[in-house]
C-alpha cells in the first residue's frame, strides 16, 4: 500500500511517497527534475514495475515542490534536500540506490558516494544545456563512484546517447525519446513500448546490482 511521509531537512520540508515491495531487498529512491515533479512517465513507470522485482520504491520531493514553488533552486540547495531524506531511507536497513530524473540525476550523482549509495540510476542525464555543449556537466557523472546506469532518450536535446563520455557507467538509450521520454507518433516504437523499455532496462541492470 502507498504511503507518503513528510521528511523535514535543512531546505524545508521534503516528501516520500513510499511504493514498497513484498520481501524487498532494495530500495530505489528518485526525484524528479527542475521542471516538474513524481508524476513523470518514467518516475511512475518504475514505482509501479519494480515492487515486483522486490524493490521498494521511494518517488522523492524536493522541498522547493512541496512548498509549492515553479522553479528549481541552486544545485547546492537542491543537494541539502536530498541529503535531508537519506536517514528516512537509512531507516529502512536496506541497500539505496540513489536515483532521478534530470537535475535529480545530477543530484544523485553528487551526493552518491558522501551518502554511501549502493548505485546511481541516471534517468535523462542533462549533460550539458540544450544547444552549448561545451557546457558539459560530465564531471558529475563520472564522479558518482558507484555502479551507475544512465537511461537516455535517443532525441534528448540535453544530451544525445553518443555524446556521452567514455567511462564506467552503463547506457541504454530509448529510441526516439525526448527528454521526457516522450516520442512521436510516427516513430517505430510506441510511447507504451518506450516506457516499457525503461522499466525493463532498469530491473534488469538493478538484477545485475545483486
């Protein structure tokens, strides 16, 4: 049964909203990006999906989107939250991978190896801002220091597959997707297929994890 739990941290109030399995050995937490929230496709995608695979899942707040506000604050402030809601996950006594979508993929991967992250899941990794690639946030990633799978859409502008750098990280793409992991209509797979993609990538790297 879904529960929710409002967790206090030093950027305010955080929320959890608690997606649990039967017999979990795992805990996969993840927060959205800078421009919405839990109700992402791939966020409930894997809420719904991995409680079967017995991973609980942990669809994070930042405080900035519990206190109602539109825009995202600094990355360090967006780090104070997401450490905040690491000793309500710790409680749990169980492994944690560390995950998110976007800017809350960056966050992971910051904050990965301070926290003791079994693993980083990196959905929609903004490498870098739409158009300006010398802007590469590639340092983030790569020094996550944990085992890391980057989920990217095939047409996402903040990052295309094959810009990716070289490293330790593994990388499936989801063809045709955007940012948001959506695609269009005439592409050769469908938008459930997509999303199906994401969840079935993701249970099968988390089997590899064990």
């Amino acid at each position: 049964m879904t529960t929710t739990e409002t967790v206090a941290t030093d950027a305010g109030d955080a929320r959890i909203t608690w997606h649990p399995a039967k017999k979990a050995d795992l805990i996969l937490a993840v927060s959205h990006g800078a421009g919405g929230g839990i109700e992402a496709r791939d966020l409930q995608a894997l809420a719904q999906e991995l409680p079967g695979h017995q991973v609980t899942v942990a669809l994070i707040e930042q405080p900035w989107r519990v206190a109602g506000k539109k825009v995202a604050p600094a990355p360090k402030t967006l780090d104070v939250g997401w450490r905040g809601i690491w000793p309500a996950l710790a409680k749990k006594k169980l492994p944690v991978i560390a995950g998110g979508r976007s800017a809350g993929a960056r966050v992971a991967c910051r904050t990965a190896t301070e926290l003791g992250a079994h693993a980083v899941l990196a959905l929609s990794f903004p490498l870098h801002p739409p158009g300006k690639p010398e802007k590469s946030r590639a340092d983030e990633l790569l020094g996550a220091g944990v085992p890391t799978l980057v989920v990217q859409g095939g047409n996402d502008p903040f990052g295309k597959p094959a810009e990716f750098p070289k490293g330790t990280y593994e990388l499936t793409e989801i063809p045709y997707g955007d940012h948001g992991f959506a695609v269009p209509k005439r592409a050769e797979i469908g938008q459930d297929e997509a999303v199906a993609l994401i969840t079935q990538e993701v249970a099968a790297w988390i089997k590899r994890l064990r």
